[in-house]
C-alpha cells in the first residue's frame, strides 16, 4: 500500500451510479431522480440511496478489526477448518469449536461441530450484538422478546420462512456458528529495529497483546436457544476483556446503510471496510493498493482477481450511495484501487434538500452534470455548457483529470494501468503533446494504448 500527495489536476473523480443520486437528490425532489433511473438495478440503488438520505438513523457500530477483515463470504469447503486473516500487525483468528448435543440413536450426546459463520446474516448478526453493547454499555445483550421481532429489528422482514433453506433458519444456523467459535484477536506491536527506524522488527512476546471472545455465555446454556416451544433465549453475556476493547476500538456506521445493503455481504464488507479505512487517511494524501491486498481485506472467495474486481465495482455502486461521505473519496476503475479521507458514515441526511426540509439551493456551473444522470433543477431541465476541447492533462490521473481519455485507455489499452500508459504516453511526445486536442487527441491516444501487449 502506497501514500501520496494529491494535487489539483485529479480533485475529481468519476462517480459511480450511487454517488449520482446524491448529487442529484442535493437539487431535485425524489420523484424527478427516481424518474432517471431506467434499469431495475438502477431503481434499486436509488430507494437504497434514499432510504439512507430519507430519515437521520442511529449509529451502529462494530470493532475495527472486524471491519478491516471479513467472515467468508459463502460456506468455506472445509468449514471446520479456522478462518485466519492478517492486517498489517492484526491477525483475526476464527476457530469453530465442537459442541456435545444429544442427537444419538438413543439420546446420547455426540460431538458436533457448527462450523465458522458466513454471509451476510452472520455479519449482520455481529453488527447487532457489538452495536447494543457499544449503545447501551453493558456486556449483557438482550436480542428481543423473539426471534421474529429481533430479525425485523435486523431490518429482515421475512421472519416466517422456516425449513432447510429459510430465513429463520438461516439466521438461527449463524447465531450458533457465531457463538461456537473461539474468535481471537491479536495486535502484535512493532518497535524499531535501530535508532534511524528504517527497520522494523515484531516485538518480544510480553509486548504482544492478544484477547479472545470465545467467553461469549449463553444464558440457560447454548442447547437453550430452541426451547420445545420455539421461544427464544434473548441474552447472553459478552466477554469482559472483549467488551473493553470494543468500546476503545468500535467504528461508527449509519443504521440505515446497514439495512439498505443487508442482502449483499460484499457490499456491507465494502461499506464497513471503508467505514474503519477512510476516516484514518491524513486529508490531502491519496494511498493506494492493489486488487490482492483489497481481496485479503474482504471475505473473497471468487475463483479469479477479474470476477472479484467485478463485484466489488458493482457494489461501490450502491455503496457510494449510502457512504454520501465517501462518494469522491474511492476509485476502484483501475488496476490500482485509490482512497482518499473522507468523515464518518454517521449521518445520513446532510446532503438531501427540499422536499419540506427548507429552500433548495441553486445548481453551480460546476454541478449540471453528474456522470450519467442528467441533475434538473426544481423548474426545468438544465443544459450542459458547451464542452471544451479536451486536452492530455500534463501530470495526474486521468480518470481524475479527463475521464473521457481515461475510458480509452481502459477500454483499448489490454487490462494494462491506465496511468502507466498515460505517463509513457507523455515521455513519447515529450512537447508535441501540447499541439494535440479533441478528436485528433483521442485518436492518438487510442491508436497509442492498443498497442500495448496485455500484462503478464
């Protein structure tokens, strides 16, 4: 992972569908934007945005490291088998632990082992249970009266569907995942190896700080969660050590993103992720990362780095909606991902305007046009001003600068770095470059970027 310092050239950054509708929402009422959205996809994006914009939420939360690295995403084949991940000196350490249950011909107890949780409901499982006690500042969570009126807090509205695939049953399988595992938690911390500290060492043992969560107690027993009257046992009683290092280390979220990504892990393990990410990022400094890094973040178990890139794209889309804060803030378009700061999820409804929430402020010159939507004003549409020729920006990005050449260079250029090419494209025509523009720009670049062989 790399920092550096951003410049003026790259200020902007190509929005996602997502983002477009909190632009456009800033200047039109719901109905008008709504209207834009043409595709099904696109229709479920924008309620999701706002929803999010709609209604100020209260703030959940989850510890970071859980933030920083996520539960699978789908069933591991071997599911005994533990979860390990590491984020720089963090290592998360998930191990499914073997429980005696009475399931033997005739009632004896037999070793059982539930596995590690997956998906989204284990996530929003996690999510719950670190929230109410951040919230309410006890180790002792109480899930509901029921497991129904628990789920529909979870934003899960489907609490009827029972049998082997449904969402009772599902959300009940993950709830004793969760609670059967030992989680471990560990910071190893580093000191300098010498005075100059170019050097970094891991520290002895005794400076090593570790706690687990696996004294997470059930009330009544674990056995007791399904009771012969199908009631369910609501409390249970978190760690101490845990619960102390919750509060120092949780990460704030928005309630309602969390509810409006609900159905999708990798789009909560991408809001999360960023959620404990951006906020951290000095303003005025860009890092950057590659794809392998991000996979090693989220619970990715795509079978190649192309289908993982795809659905982590497609889910910045809704989540550049729902993160307002973050929507200029990400760039996953190119073969090298780019952060920069942006504030906390916690609010929601800082943007929307209008609608009985006061006047609604002018549309600048610098806001016409948003991407693929077009912004209208509260009485007509608006036309773009007249484009200005494009010319090849001298130094930064291109999707930053000129996102037109950046799209050239993406679509022809062989799955190579777009700012790879564009920086060789710049030494090659050295001072010819600021003879070129418009169309005759753009067919050099093109005719330039198909040449490149594709990377090895």
């Amino acid at each position: 992972m790399a920092r550096r310092k951003t410049g003026e050239s790259d200020a902007q950054i190509m929005l996602p569908l997502g983002a477009q509708f909190v632009e456009a929402l800033k200047y039109s009422p719901a109905a008008e934007v709504r209207a834009l959205a043409e595709t099904e996809d696109a229709q479920r994006i924008f309620d999701a945005v706002h929803f999010v914009m709609e209604e100020e939420s209260l703030p959940n939360f989850m510890h970071s490291a859980l933030c920083a690295m996520s539960l699978p995403v789908k069933a591991p084949k071997d599911q005994s088998a533990p979860v390990i991940r590491r984020d720089g000196n963090i290592s998360l350490i998930i191990q499914p632990m073997e429980r005696q249950e009475p399931i033997g011909p005739d009632g004896e107890f037999v070793a059982v082992n539930k596995g590690v949780p997956y998906g989204r409901h284990a996530r929003l499982i996690m999510i719950y249970i670190m929230t109410e006690a951040v919230r309410t500042r006890t180790r002792e969570i109480y899930l509901g009266s029921s497991f129904s009126s628990w789920l529909r807090r979870m934003g899960i509205t489907n609490t009827s569907s029972g049998g082997k695939r449904g969402t009772r049953t599902s959300v009940q399988d993950q709830i004793d995942r969760i609670l059967n595992c030992q989680w471990t938690i560990r910071w190893d911390d580093s000191v300098p190896a010498s005075s100059k500290g170019k050097k970094w060492q891991t520290a002895p043992a005794q400076q090593a700080r570790a706690f687990a969560v696996n004294d997470m107690r059930i009330v009544n027993q674990y056995a007791g969660l399904r009771t012969g009257e199908g009631t369910f046992v609501s409390h249970f009683v978190l760690s101490e050590e845990f619960y102390g290092e919750l509060l120092k280390h949780s990460v704030p979220f928005n309630e309602r993103a969390i509810v409006a990504l609900k159905d999708s892990a990798t789009k909560l393990d991408l809001y999360t992720w960023l959620a404990y990410r951006l906020p951290r990022i000095p303003q005025g400094t860009e890092v950057r990362l590659s794809w392998a890094d991000l996979a090693k973040h989220l619970g990715n178990q795509s079978n190649t780095m192309t289908k993982f890139r795809q659905s982590v794209r497609a889910a910045w889309e809704e989540v550049s909606g729902v993160y307002q804060q973050a929507r200029h803030s990400v760039d996953v378009s190119d073969l090298i991902i780019r952060l920069r700061h942006a504030e906390k999820p916690t609010k929601g409804m800082l943007l929307l305007q209008g609608e009985g929430r006061g006047p609604r402020r002018q549309v600048s010159s610098t806001a016409e046009e948003t991407g693929l939507l077009r912004v209208y004003s509260a009485d007509k549409p608006m036309l773009p001003k007249p484009a200005a020729a494009i010319r090849f920006p001298t130094s930064g990005a291109l999707e930053f600068a000129e996102p037109e050449l950046y799209r050239i260079g993406r679509d022809f250029g062989s799955n190579n770095s777009v700012t790879i090419m564009a920086d060789a494209f710049r030494k090659l025509l050295g001072s010819e470059l600021e003879t070129l523009e418009g169309d005759a720009l753009k067919d050099r670049w093109k005719r330039y970027v198909e040449k490149w062989p594709k990377p090895a």
